[in-house]
C-alpha cells in the first residue's frame, strides 16, 4: 500500500519488485517455514482483497460482540 496519489511510476516499479522478491525461491521457502502463503495479484485484485479480508474480519468480530466489549467498525479509504 501507499500514499493516495503516488505517482504511477512509483507504484508500478514497487509492484515489480515486490512481486520479483516474492518470487525468488529462497524467499518462497522463507515465507513458507513461517506460515505465510504469498498471493500474486493486481492492484485491483489487491484493493478487493484487502476490503473482503476487511468485511470478514468485522462481521466475525460483530458475531462475537456479545461475548467481548470489542467494538466493531470499518474504515477503508478508497482502494480503487
């Protein structure tokens, strides 16, 4: 993620490289023995992601409030 209104370019190259990094076997393996599972995607593909885990989080939070003092809300600036 970055700043709203991060040129372009910038964005671009940091998906490169990321996605570059995330592909590198030693990194996969890393990762792996520490219970990640990296997920190649666009940046809209990302955005949506990132607002469904969201969603999620909070209506399973909802569906347990009444056994917590956990208050739920969801704040997402636009992703897309």
């Amino acid at each position: 993620m970055v700043r709203t209104g991060t040129p372009a370019g910038v964005v671009d190259k940091l998906a490169k490289d990321i996605a570059r990094v995330l592909a590198a076997p030693d990194m996969r393996d890393w990762l792996a023995k520490h219970g990640a599972d990296p997920m190649s995607m666009t940046q809209p593909e990302f955005a949506h992601f990132v607002v469904s885990e969201s969603e999620n989080a909070v209506r399973i939070a909802k569906s347990r409030r009444d056994q917590t003092s956990v208050k739920c809300e969801l704040h997402i600036a636009k992703l897309c």
